[in-house]
C-alpha cells in the first residue's frame, strides 16, 4: 500500500511540475508564439451535389479561409440526403453545406437540426427537354430525372410542372432516380430520360449544342442552399459553428466580387472537372444571381419546400418551419460589424 502511495505522489507530484511548467511557458513566451502553437478544431462538412452553389465551401477550403478561423476541414460529398442527415444527426459530420430538405426529413423523422444560414433563399430551375418536346403537353408519358423522390431536384421538378398545370398521375410522367446534375445531364444526352430540371446553367450551352431546349424556368422560394448544424451543436460549441459560418460567409462574398471571377472560374472547372471553362461561366452568373449578402435563413423557402415535401410525408404538416431556424449567430454577425467589414474588404 505504501509503494502505491508513493508511485501515485510521484506521479501528482509530476503532473504538478508538469502545469507550472506550461503556466509558465504561456506567460514568458510570446503572444504569437502561444497563437501558432493553437491547435486547430477540426471538422467535416457534408454536401449533397456538386453545383457552382458549391463554389463559396470550395473557396473556403482551397483558400484556406477555415484556417483563418481557427479550423482544419474535412469536406465530404453524401449524395444520398438521408444519409447526410444521419450523419449529421450522428454528429460525424459537423455541419452540412444543404438546405431546408435536410431540417425537413430530420424534423419527421424527430431529430432537431437548424437552419443557421441560407445562401440561396430564392431558387432557380431550368427545365431542359429533348428536341422533339416543343411544348408542356409533350411532357405527357416522358421520363424526367432526379436526384431522389423527396430531393431537392425533385422539388423543382414538381414545382416547374405546377407551374406548367400538368401532374405526374394525371400526365403520366414518370420520375427516374438518376443522380445528382453530373450524372442527370448525361443521361439527358444518352437518351436515358426525356427531360430534366437543372437547378445550375453550367450543363445548358452543351445540352443546346446538340439539340436539347430549355422549355421554361422557375424561379420559386426556396430555402436550397445554406448552413445547417444539430441544435445540441449550437448550444454546446457555438464558437466553433460561428467560425464555420465566418469562413464560408467570407468565402461567399469572395465568389462575389468581381476581382475573384477567373480564380472561381478555375475552382468550379477544377471541382465540377469541366472540359469547357465557358460551362463553368453559365455557373458563375447564376451565382451572382443567386446568393444573399445577408445569408438569414428563408422562412417563405422553408414553407415552401415543407409543402411539397408533406406530398410525401404527412407528418410534415405538423412541423413549424420556424421552428428549424436559428437566425442567433447570423444577428450576431451582422451587429458586429462582421458583413460591414466583408463588404468593405470585397468592394470594387
């Protein structure tokens, strides 16, 4: 008994020498020293498609803005929604670059994630059809694409139909689960469906060069793409999930100014493997079109999405899309002055 006494002195005593040590070597040693020796938090992002949308989470890692803020990042593409939200709800991913389809599906299956930011409160689809579909009405019979029934894709699929007054039953419109838009635009070309709604104009000048029109746009509320996180997250690590959202609302306003276009030319030709830089061009200008200088969350964009999505899913009746946001962080960002100041460093 003595000797594990003893064993157990010497190793407090140890320990104790240990944290003086370090007490003092924070004290004596300079600031920028203490900065550097900082480790950095790391963290893993999930997104579902690669579109230009994509390009500010590019930009944030390719750039290095995540360092800037303290953090190291592990980007993952999880083209399945479901299990990216599992993911998120896990907490094996920390935050998800998605948008109101990911809060909507964890709200009906009873997980609590937020919306903290929207980059995209107002979406924008293409409908592009095959040469011999000339009008809504040669729709009836034909096969469109999507990502998933419940997706995204698939909500502006059933939004651009709505618009145009037919319906999937009634018109006997059959929808194919391809892919995401790198997947769908191919098989467009190949025959494989008759039709598809793009939400990006990157595949639009190739589908035209050979023969492929675009039959008509949308352009309906949607809370598409932003930042979602698990609630516990936010209340546990709110600085961690602050520094997340400076460096990819930093990176937005990056992708904004004008200066910056031929370097996110280059990442969206880079990341989307583009032959053609012109392609990736059609995705930029949609961006400039697109993307909110004050990235608060879309109520109208949650609504929306949780009508068609309750098409599937009763249960999404219930749910209270205010309930799915969390506008904290963001209120905090601009009453600092953080926007202001990114407005300033990016101005022309």
């Amino acid at each position: 008994m003595a000797r594990f006494s003893t064993l157990a002195n010497c190793r407090l005593s140890f320990r104790l020498c240990l944290v003086v040590a370090l007490i003092t070597c924070t004290v004596l040693l300079p600031a920028r020293v203490t900065r550097a020796a900082a480790t950095p938090t790391r963290i893993v992002i999930g997104f579902p498609s690669p579109t230009p949308r994509v390009a500010p989470l590019w930009i944030a890692q390719d750039l290095d803005f995540f360092g800037k803020y303290g953090l190291t990042s592990q980007i993952v593409l999880v083209r399945n929604n479901q299990i990216l939200t599992a993911g998120i709800a896990a907490g094996d991913i920390d935050v998800g670059y998605t948008g109101g389809t990911t809060v909507l599906g964890a709200a009906a299956a009873g997980v609590e994630l937020k919306m903290v930011a929207s980059f995209v409160s107002r979406g924008r689809g293409y409908l592009m059809v095959r040469p011999e579909i000339r009008k809504p009405a040669d729709l009836a019979g034909k096969r469109i694409g999507v990502q998933s029934i419940g997706g995204t894709l698939w909500m502006y699929v059933m939004l651009t139909l709505e618009q145009l007054g037919l319906d999937t039953a009634r018109d006997r419109i059959h929808l194919l689960v391809i892919g995401d838009q790198t997947v769908i635009a191919p098989a467009l070309e190949s025959q494989v469906i008759d039709a598809a709604v793009l939400t990006s104009r990157t595949y639009i000048p190739g589908l035209k060069q050979k023969g492929f029109s675009l039959l008509t746009e949308v352009t309906p509320p949607m809370a598409a793409t932003g930042i979602v996180a698990r609630k516990i997250a936010l209340q546990k690590n709110p600085e961690i999930l602050e520094n997340i959202m400076k460096a990819l609302i930093e990176a937005e306003y990056y992708v904004l100014a004008p200066s910056n276009k031929s370097q996110v030319i280059k990442t969206i030709v880079k990341r989307l493997k583009l032959a053609d830089a012109s392609a990736a061009e059609e995705g930029y200008a949609d961006t400039l079109k697109e993307f909110d200088a004050k990235p608060y969350p879309s109520i109208d964009g949650l609504r929306n999405m949780q009508r068609l999505l309750a098409m599937q899913n009763p249960r999404l009746n219930d749910v209270n899309p205010a309930n799915l946001m969390d506008i904290t962080l963001m209120r905090k960002l601009e009453e600092s002055g953080f926007l202001a100041q990114l407005r300033a460093r990016y101005r022309e």
